[in-house]
C-alpha cells in the first residue's frame, strides 16, 4: 500500500489509501478545519503503537499546536522509550466523542453519532527546548485553555522524568455520523421503539483544594 | 518477553509482563470484578491492530459475555478481514472513563482521574450461528440493556453482511486514579488555584421517532 501523500491543497490534509474508509465515504473528510475541531474539544486521546510485534493502546493526554500533536509521558515508558531514538516510532493516534446513541427498529441499523480523527506517522521525541516548553504548556492549556500562566512550570528534575513525543499531522482523517435513526422503509410500520439518545460529557463545578485561593479567569469556564 | 500467563485465581486475571505496568503500580488492578465493571459501563473501545507494520486504533462498540469481548464490523472491515483466517489477528482493545480533570500548583502534578481497561490478545471470527446470536444481541444490549428483546433480529442478508470478532479475556489489566490533586509538600504555598472538575458522560432525553410508540421498559433507564 503506497502511503505517499496527494496533496489536495492547503484547507485540506493528503488523502492517502489508509485514510480513505472503504465504506461510509460520506462520513469522512480531510478538511483541517473540521479535523482541528474535533481534536481541541479533546484532551485524551488513544495513543497506538506496536511493541514485540503486538498492537497496545493506551489512553492518554495530548495537546496539538497547529499541526502537531504533542503526547508526553515518563522518560521511562514504553512509547516515549520507542520514540526516543532517530527512526521514531509508528503510531496511530485516535480521538473520539461519542454524540447519541441511535436506536433503530432493526439491530442492524443501530449505530452510534460520532466524531472521531486517526492520524497515522511516526513519532520522534521532542528534544528541542523551546519546543519542549511550547509542547508541555499547551498540553496542560489543552486540558484548561489558559492554565499554563498561573500555575509553576516544570523545574529541571520533573523536565528530566517528562518525555514528549510529537507527530506531525499529515495523514489524518476524520468520520463523524451526525444523522437520525434510519429504519429501513420495511421497518417503517414495526411497533419497535427507535429514536435517539443524545450523549454529552459534562464539566461539573471545580472543587477547589484550598477553599481561600479565588477561582482564576481560565476556571470560569466551568459551572459555579 | 513471556506473555505466559501465571494464574492468580478465579477472581483474578493473569498478571503478565505487559499487563504489570512499571510506573503506578498502584493504579492497577486484575481483578476481574473491577476489570468487568469498567468494560459494562462502557459500550465503545479503541480497537487496535497492526496493518502493513504499522498501528490502526479505530473507536467502536463491543459488547462483553463473561470473558469474551466482542466487536462487529462489515464483513469487508479491516479489522474483521484480518482476524477472519485461522490465524486469527493480535489486537488490543482499550476501554476508557475520564471522571476528573486533576489541577495542580504546578505543571508537573497536572493529571486526569479515570478507569481504564487494556485487554491484549488474538481475536478470531465467531462462525458459531449460536455464538453469533449470543453476541449479535449483546452488542445492542451493551448499548441498552434489554434492548435486543424489542427490535428486530438481523435478517440472513444483514447477516451476510456483518462479522463479529471474539477476544478472549485472558491478559487484560485495569487501571484507575481517583484521587484528589496532590500537589507537592514544597508548592503547597504557592498562590495557585488547584483542585479536581468533575466529569461525567451524560445520557439525555431520548428523542423518538415517531412519537406514537410509547416508550419501552428498555428506554426507562434514561431521563424523560
């Protein structure tokens, strides 16, 4: 499978074979402004790679910076070791919302609501340190947009323990199904209940440590 | 690396070297009760499988019965082609709560509550009708609970067209943090905001379509 990128202008990331579904094309696009969307509602994504032969995903935080993706971890762990020397690493780095559960009158149609990007390339390690510093204060600003000027940076001790990998996007793709229940017509006259339940992931009120530290201005996006 | 289970007992899983993480010992559980409940508050995983060399992590819905998981997919599905031979396909299969955002003094302490579930191993392709009915109805019941009772069944072409694959839970871990924000002795000063935010995945009222049908015991679970 040849993986060289076509480029399709500068609004939109390279198409290539692993990035083109083979089914439900409508529900795919390339676009990077739909793309960025969906990764800056998120701050964990799943971050895949292969170790001794075998696939492993494990969940984590990231952050992107324009087209980059930043995910860091201990100096010691498995992905940031993997990346860590001049080939990098291969990943697969995957972000998902889940929007409505959709119920049909037929199991076959059920389906989920979605957006969702995979991005495919190899990962290297951050080992610039102005970079370094871009990549650890925007995946703390990933979490809380603005938290990166009022808490203490990393000193060099936690700089030595933290490793940060970057991908750069390049082939990515996202797929979303925003669409009712569709029963098939010959289900139409069927007693079976079908509709939609719409599903939200809700940031409650932040429960402070120290009740007499005032709530700061990048706090206030949350419910009070 | 051996991946030779070592048996820890019926109410555990196998410990082996991939699913005994080296950092956060403490997070981490094998126990199948925990593991179990996880998954069942759960309906979609980050499936991951490695195509051509390289990782492939896509979001979907799985279902559990006892200690099988189960995934389906278009006959014509990467993933389900590739564990359709009697070699069956390594996969990993990850299932995640994000339950707080974890806010501290400093940079470095930053953290996400969560419970998560990484199970490893080689799916194979149900071709039991049985098997396929048990998990054909549990993958819409992992969804809705009771839900495969009051819709209709797949008809033999939507079965044609559809293939589940099996993962036996055999080398899968959990791994949970639940704690507060923990920021060290030295920066326990600092004028900072720190604290938790609380998440949680909220489903809503369900949104019929054709308001005529009354809702079933199935749906009462949800807000109305």
């Amino acid at each position: 499978m040849s993986t060289t990128p076509t480029n399709t202008g500068d609004t939109s990331y390279s198409r290539t074979p692993r990035t083109t579904p083979t089914r439900y094309k409508d529900r795919a696009t390339w676009e990077k402004e739909a793309i960025h969307a969906i990764l800056d509602e998120a701050y964990v994504c799943h971050l895949g790679f292969v170790a001794d032969g075998a696939p492993v995903v494990l969940p984590t935080v990231f952050a992107r910076v324009g087209s980059r993706l930043y995910v860091h971890g201990s100096t010691g762990s498995r992905p940031m070791r993997g990346a860590s020397d001049e080939q990098g690493m291969q990943v697969c780095v995957t972000v998902t919302h889940v929007d409505a559960l959709v119920l049909t009158k037929s199991a076959f149609n059920h389906s989920v609501n979605f957006r969702s990007v995979v991005a495919h390339g190899t990962a290297y390690q951050v080992t610039d340190p102005e970079e370094l510093d871009v990549a650890l204060a925007a995946l703390v600003d990933q979490v809380v947009p603005g938290r990166s000027g009022g808490i203490r940076p990393a000193n060099p001790k936690e700089l030595a323990a933290t490793a940060v990998i970057r991908l750069e996007l390049d082939e990515v793709s996202a797929k979303t199904r925003s669409d009712g229940a569709n029963d098939d017509p010959e289900d139409a006259d069927l007693p079976h209940w079908s509709g939609i339940v719409p599903v939200t992931t809700v940031h409650g009120t932040p429960e402070p440590y120290d009740r007499n530290i005032p709530l700061p201005a990048h706090m206030r996006r949350f419910p009070r």
